[in-house]
C-alpha cells in the first residue's frame, strides 16, 4: 500500500504519475469528496467525544457534591446516539478510503523505464550460447511422452485442463531440480530454508498485495464458516511470517528459501501456453524472500537476481536478464528483473524467474517493521520476494536444451548427485 499521506496531500498528482507509469485511472473526485467527509466528520466526532468526557467529568464532580445531575445526564444521552452515529460513519468513510489505496499500485522506481507492456522492457545483459542442434528439435511434450512421463491426459481426467501428471525419471529429475535449487540457496547463498504452509489467511493475502485486487486469480477453500487460500507463490507466507513484528536490527537482512506447490487459476489467459507445462494450474516453485533495511534494499535485489541467475549458470542453460518496463511490473513491484531462459522449441527466451522489489509497499499493508539503532524507534522495512527458480519451467528448459538424437536427455553435471549417479535419462 502507497502512503496514505500521498492520496491525502494531492490526489491530482498522484493520479497523474499512477496514469502515466502504470496505466491505473484513480477517481481524484471521489477520492477528494470521500476525504472531505471523512474530515468534517472527523472534526465533529473529536468534538462530541472531548463533549462526553467534559459532561462525565462533570458528572462525577457534581455526584461527588451531592448535587442533582439529571440534567447533565440528560445532555450526555441527547449527543450520546449522535456520537455512536457519527463513529459508525467515520468508520464506513475510513474503510472505503483504505479500499482505494488498496487498489492502488506500487510506483516505480527512478531507474524503471517508461512502457506499456513487455515491449517496453530492457535486456540488460546474456549469458550463455544457444544450442546448434544437427537435427530436428522436439519440445519437452514429445520428449515426455516417451515411455509416458509427461501424462497430460491423465492429468486432465484428475483434475482438468492445465494439471500434469510426471512418471518415471521425469518425475525423478524435476525432483532433482527443486532439491538442487534449494540446497543452493539455503547452502551456498545464505538463505534459510523454511517450510511453510500451502494454505493461508486473507489477511496473508492481503498483506502481499494478491488481495482484494486478484482474487479471480486464487484457488479457494472453505470449511464452515472459514473461507482460505492455496498458495500462488511461498513469497505469500514467507513475506507475511514478519506481519506486525518488530525485528530488531541483528537479525536483518532476513533471508528465507521454500520450496512449494503453488496455485493459480490464471484467468484471462485462456488459450494461452496450454501445451504442456509452461503454464499451469498448480506447479512447483524455489523461492526468495528477504526483508532488508530501507538503505539495503536495492543491493539485496541485485543479490537475490544473481542467486537467480547462479541457477542457471549451474545448469548450463542459457537466459537473458530484463528490466521491466513500468507497465509490465507486478502490483506490488517498485523495480522487477525478469530472467528468461532460452527454449529451443519455440526458439526464444521464456520467464523462469522474476525478482522484484517491493520497498515498503507490502510492509505498510503488514505493518512489518525493525527497530532502527540509530533512532531507537520502528520503521517500516523493505520486502523482495525472486523465484529462484520455476521447477517446472527449469524441467523444460534442461528437458529440450540437453535432448539427443534419439530422444535421450543428458543430465547436466549439477543435478547428476540428485539423480543416483545417472549422466543421461533415456
């Protein structure tokens, strides 16, 4: 959530840059009205609130004198409903202005280019060649298929379009994959490794910025009376395990690793990667929170992309870092770095890993603080959230870049300690 100091001081500005970086249209009219209300009304309850507690302080003298207090209790009860209807009011006025800063995006940072879509983002730097293959390419569907390793109908009987399910050695190396990255990052890059649950509250939710703006975006489940959330992402309750905590200043930068299933219904994107597994209902994920000082954030981003990137590099695929333009970024994004792995069946690079930074934006929503030495007092922190990376998507880049002639995949170097020795899946 912005600063809420920001839609009260000058609506008109904000609505400009909100326009002109990241396509979202705020209502300054309403936005105006409702805060003039919210004020007047504001006003009007302190004053009736400093009224009963001058007449009950009146009151309790009066008693103590043995004098006859009917009338002051008379006039205590006659402001008494305005005051309970004036309170129920300022809070209906509070409550709808906080569901307009929720809806609000996060703006950019100074360094995010302006652009519409992806076509606005930046390639900051390639690492790694593309394969030259001397024979005809299949993509990881017909690489899976043999001996039945990738079953997208028996998926799609269980639960429906979008769900896979994986035999076999495919299942083994996609398995490989996520205990790969997770050693890395809880090993190697400093990150501890947590487990955490694939359920959770609409306060997480909220928290993170899914809620109330994505909601068709979220699987659900109810029992009773309590409504909860699968999981799109572990940054959901890694981020929200700091919700209303203070934490004091040794134990930042906080760094946490989980490995997940996560869910997402994708709406909208019907028709779009339905083949395989580039894009699914439930799919698993390595990912990355950090909370960070303020003055830390932006180097803790730079670090948490490279961890990203040493993934890759382990594995031998080749990617390309982007910067995504203003328009292309997340909800609660300040500044996103896109890493795209290169898929030879569709000659071109894909998203395997995001890695953004959030500042303070999900941390106001939280009410996630440290405790600053040099004032003694608590201030917001900064959160950042990477995948590191996909399991899925990295399944299908490795599947495709490292496939044989006659359908094989070898197994790259890194992953052959997770996959009993074995240096090709045939």
């Amino acid at each position: 959530m912005l600063d809420p100091v920001l839609l009260r001081s000058n609506p008109v500005e904000l609505a400009q840059r909100l326009l002109s970086t990241r396509g979202h249209v705020l209502d300054v009219a309403a936005v105006e009205s409702l805060e003039s209300a919210r004020k007047q009304l504001q006003t009007r309850t302190q004053e009736l609130q400093n009224l009963r507690n001058t007449r009950s302080k009146a009151i309790g003298q009066a008693k103590a004198k043995g004098e006859d207090v009917s009338a002051l209790m008379a006039e205590v009860a006659g402001f008494g409903e305005e005051l309970k209807q004036s309170e129920v009011e300022l809070e209906r006025l509070r409550d709808r202005i906080e569901a307009i800063s929720l809806g609000l995006p996060n703006l950019p940072d100074a360094s995010v280019p302006p652009g519409k879509d992806e076509a606005g983002n930046v390639e900051q730097h390639r690492w790694g060649n593309p394969r030259v293959f001397d024979f005809p390419v299949k993509d990881h569907v017909e690489l899976g298929a043999r001996h039945g390793w990738l079953d997208g109908d028996a998926g799609a009987r269980l639960s429906g379009a979008r769900f896979t399910v994986l035999r076999g050695q495919l299942a083994r190396l996609h398995r490989a994959l996520a205990q790969f990255m997770l050693d890395l990052h809880a090993g190697e890059h400093g990150y501890e490794e947590t487990n955490v649950p694939l359920i959770v509250n609409d306060e997480s939710m909220r928290g993170t910025g899914q809620l109330p703006k994505f909601e068709e975006d979220l699987f659900s489940t109810a029992v009773g009376d309590s409504r909860r959330y699968l999981i799109p992402t572990s940054e959901v309750p890694l981020t929200n395990i700091v919700r209303d905590v203070i934490l004091e200043d040794g134990v930042m930068p906080l760094r946490m690793t989980a490995h997940s299933l996560c869910f997402r219904a994708e709406a909208g994107s019907h028709g779009r990667d339905t083949r395989g597994m580039i894009r699914q209902h439930q799919f698993e994920k390595v990912e990355m929170v950090s909370i960070a000082r303020p003055a830390e954030s932006n180097g803790e981003h730079e670090r948490m992309t490279r961890c990203a990137e040493v993934v890759l590099e382990r594995l031998g695929l080749p990617y390309r870092r982007m910067l995504l333009c203003s328009g292309d970024m997340g909800f609660s994004a300040t500044k996103t770095y896109d890493l795209e792995v290169w898929l030879p069946s569709q000659d071109t690079y894909r998203e395997i890993s995001s890695c953004s930074n959030c500042q303070d934006f999900q941390a106001r929503r939280m009410q996630a603080r440290w405790r600053n030495p040099a004032t003694g007092k608590p201030e917001l922190v900064h959160t950042l959230n990477g995948s590191g990376v996909a399991v899925g998507r990295a399944m299908i880049a490795v599947v495709e870049n490292y496939q044989n002639a006659d359908g094989s995949i070898t197994v790259p170097e890194a992953l052959r300690a997770y996959m009993g020795g074995a240096d090709a899946i045939a």
